[in-house]
C-alpha cells in the first residue's frame, strides 16, 4: 500500500518548527546515543540506543582499554554517526568520561572515536562530570535539595544541589567494574574499599535528613528490580523511591543468580557492587530517602547550554504544554482551563499551595488528550498515558494526581470507578484535590466542548453559601440539566448549595 500524496512531513506528532540534537555518551560501562526532539526546558527523546561495551573492564589493574571493547565502540559510534543524519540532526555533542579518562591508550581511543563519529569529543574530567550529573538533577525535579551520585562503570561522582545550584563536586573510583577489579570479584572487599574511599567526603557529611538523587544505570536496574519484586503500579523510575527496609545487596543477588527481565546480562554482575556503594552512602549520609533520577550527565549538558530565560521555565508545564499542542482538539483551551480554575479556586475558596497549583495548571493542559479515544475508554487510555508519561519535575504521587483528575473528568467521581492502584499512590490531600479539580472540569466542558473562549465569559463562584455558575444571556441554552448535575456534583464535595445564573436571572 503506497502513502497517499497529502501526508505532512513532518508528521502532525512532532512539535514543529524544531530540529533534532543528539549526545553521544561513551561511558565506562556502555556507550550510547540519544537524539532529541529540540532542544528544550523539557527534552523528548526521539531515539534512544546504547550498547554495553564494557570499556572500563580491566582499565583499575591493566590500565587499558580492552582491545575488544574499543572495537565495539568504535562499530556503534559509526552507526551513531549514520543514524544521526538519517534523523537529521542539527548538532551532535560527544562526550567521554571516567575509562577513556584513566586509560594510558584512552587518547589514541578518543582520537579514533572523533574519526568513528565525526565530531569532536569532550573529555570529561571528575568534577565536570558531576557538574552536569548536579544539572541534570536540577533540570528534572522541583525544587531539588540533597545530594546527587552518579554511579557509572568507571567512578562516582558526588555534588550537593539545593536552591538549584550544583555546589563543589569529588569523583571517586568506585564504579562498578573499577570496584570489580579493584576488589577482585570478592563483595566483602569491595565494601572495605568503599568505606575507605568515602571515608571523610564533606558532600556525606552534608546529607542527612535530605535526599540522596542516585542516577546511572546500575541504581536505575536495582530500582527496576524492586518494583518487580513489589508490584509497583507505576513502570516510571524517575522519581521512584528506593524501599531501603530490605537489603539492597540482597536484591542484587538474587538478580545476579538469576535472569530478570529488564535488566541486562552484562549489568547483573554490577549489581552487588552498585548496592554496595549505595548501602555505604546511606550508612554514612542518613538521608532521609533515596530518589532515582532518570536524567543526569547528558540531559545536564543540555540544560547548562539552554539560554537563562528557558532554564527558569518549569518542565512539567512545557512537558504538559507540548501534549497540549500535539494531542488536545485546540490547545488554547487548555489555558482558558488553567484562567478559569485559578478565578474559581480563589472564589470558591479552596486552598491550595504554590506546588499544588502548578500541579492544577499541568492537569489543565493534559485534560483533553484522551478524546479520540472511544468514549467508555478515554479515562482509561487518559490515565495510563499521564501515569506512566515522561514527565519531569513531579514525583509519583503529582502524577498519580494527574492521572486521577483527568480520571475524574472523563469517568465521573463515584469513588467505585477509581483505579485502586493510582488512587493509592496520590496522598490523602491529593485525592481529595483531584477529585475537586475533577469536578471543576466536569463543569467547565459542557459549557465550552474544548473549544477556546467560550469560559472568558463565564465564572464561578460562591453566593450567599452556595456555588454559583454565571452564564452570560446568549450561552442560556447550555443550562441543562447535564450541566446542572454536574455543578451539583462539585457543590456537594464543597458541602454547599448550587444553582445557575443567566444574564443575572438565577434558573
């Protein structure tokens, strides 16, 4: 079947008017390609491929490069180079870190990378590296305070983040396969050499009772396993909270014995050493939780070259504006949603934080991307997307929140219709908060259908102890009794009266 003449290239599901960039990563442990959509506050990945090519393998006792491992990464860095003009790409940033950093053959390896993917290289030196792991912590989380640790195969990089700036930085030997080899395959000497090698490091010393944002990809597979083990509802490690009550060797191990979906041959052997590492930061540093990040060194380099003015937007509202643009029926709507709630919460006075707002403003934005589902399933596919999405700055129970309000806009807000696993992840103040942002919504789309400027001219508000909907003269036919209903729907979670006004005429 050929494509028809009239197709758009390129396709409606891409935001326009941007051109793809991609960072080439050549790690100790893989080397791996990632090309982005644009270059924004809140990145998409458009391609992602990595191969584990173990670079750092024997570089602690040889001091070399393996022969074949550079000859895979070599293989890949020129398909990456390929793969990159197919998807046209605008600009390329390779960088390398803690192997080709340590290796005596490392230059003659870079010098052969550049030629392998035609661009020039970065070497990054220890305390860069946790420079732009710190800004990939600070590009992804609201409002970040604690410290971040980046475990790659090579070394760990230690940076204290708070008020969203990367304080001072220490590179450490202490990644997965230099722990190996240093250790002789043997955990009980691995820890003694962690203990040494953290021993005294001032970021621990600034830790407890804050957050320790642990990022690489062996932190990202213990997280994966636990939630396996556990059930977790939400496949999404961003943001995943570490349960720290069983022994995160123990998990490894098990791992390690045996295969686990999702979890590579080659990492399994890495584990025990990851947990190690991880288990000594927590007996020194107290933190008060372990949050994986799933954004670090190269969505840091992206963040540190975005221009002041871009770098102060909030991600999850460009994330969720994005969504708007590329799946809502006319994303203006989504802002007249975000006016209309913001006049109707502060007249119905309902509380609300300065977090919790912009959680609102977010659920505004992703409240019509379900309609071209069939109806019975809109909440359904709604919820999944928003769940289970690559939204930044917001932890699992903010979008367990927006899963839920969206939920409640299309579903209703009987409690029995509400998905226990999601309802579950929301704290009891969120529940509650969705439930009413659910309500508002429900409201608010009989009156406009998502189409924009209809709810400029309407408003909602408390008289005389009840909830009051002010309709202008010409929008009477609109007050029927679905939309009656469903005002008396959000009048009795407030625990109040509801009527309907026309041209100032109550019906």
């Amino acid at each position: 079947m050929d494509a028809p003449p009239h197709l758009p290239d390129p396709a409606p599901g891409r935001l326009q008017r941007v051109r793809p960039i991609a960072i080439i990563d050549i790690g100790s442990n893989s080397v791996r390609l990632v090309i982005y959509e644009g270059h924004s506050r809140a990145p998409t990945p458009l391609y992602n491929e990595k191969l584990l090519c173990g670079l750092g393998k024997g570089v602690a006792t040889t001091g070399r490069l393996p022969e074949d491992a550079v000859h895979r990464a070599l293989e890949a860095l020129a398909r990456f180079r390929l793969l990159c003009q197919i998807a046209d790409v605008r600009w390329v940033r390779v960088l390398a870190t803690a192997a080709a950093r340590d290796a005596e053959n490392g230059p003659a390896f870079l010098e052969a990378a550049r030629r392998a993917c035609g661009h020039e290289v970065e070497l990054l030196s220890g305390e860069r590296e946790a420079m732009l792991s710190a800004f990939g912590v600070i590009s992804s989380f609201y409002e970040p305070d604690g410290l971040v640790g980046d475990l790659g195969g090579g070394s760990l990089e230690l940076i204290d983040v708070a008020q969203g700036r990367a304080g001072s930085g220490i590179t450490r030997p202490l990644g997965g396969l230099v722990l190996s080899d240093l250790a002789g395959g043997s955990p009980k000497k691995a820890a003694k050499i962690t203990r040494e090698l953290l021993a005294g490091a001032p970021q621990l010393a600034a830790l407890p009772g804050r957050t320790f944002y642990a990022v690489g990809g062996t932190f990202r597979a213990l997280a994966k396993l636990q939630m396996a083990e556990r059930g977790y509802p939400m496949r999404v490690l961003h943001g995943y909270d570490l349960d720290l009550s069983e022994g995160l060797q123990a998990l490894a191990a098990r791992a390690s014995a045996t295969k686990q979906d999702g979890v590579s041959e080659q990492r399994r052997p890495l584990l025990v050493y990851g947990a190690i590492v991880l288990d000594e930061i927590i007996r020194v540093g107290r933190p008060q939780r372990i949050t994986i990040s799933a954004l670090g060194v190269r969505e840091g380099l992206l963040y540190g070259e975005l221009d002041p003015a871009t770098r102060v937007e909030d991600p999850l509202l460009v994330a969720a504006a994005e969504f708007n643009i590329l799946r809502s029926r006319a994303p203006r709507h989504g802002y007249d949603l975000i006016a209309w709630t913001n006049a109707a919460i502060e007249r119905l006075e309902i509380a609300e934080t300065a977090g919790e707002k912009r959680l609102r403003h977010a659920a505004c934005l992703l409240a019509d991307i379900g309609w071209r589902a069939h109806p019975d399933y809109r909440s359904d596919q709604s919820l999944a997307l928003i769940s289970q999405s690559s939204l930044l700055a917001i932890d699992h129970p903010g979008r367990a929140f927006l899963a839920l309000a969206v939920h409640y806009r299309y579903a209703g807000l009987s409690a029995d219709k509400v998905p226990a696993d999601t309802f579950g992840m929301a704290t009891p103040r969120l529940r509650e908060l969705a439930r009413r942002l659910g309500a508002l919504l429900r409201v608010a789309y009989p009156v406009s259908i998502a189409m924009p400027g209809l709810l400029r001219g309407t408003s909602l508000g408390l008289e005389d102890g009840s909830v009051v909907l002010r309709l202008p003269a010409e929008l009477a036919p609109l007050a029927s009794e679905r939309l009656a209903g469903r005002l008396g729907a959000l009048a009795k979670l407030l625990r109040r009266a509801s009527r309907i006004e026309i041209g100032g005429v109550s019906r």
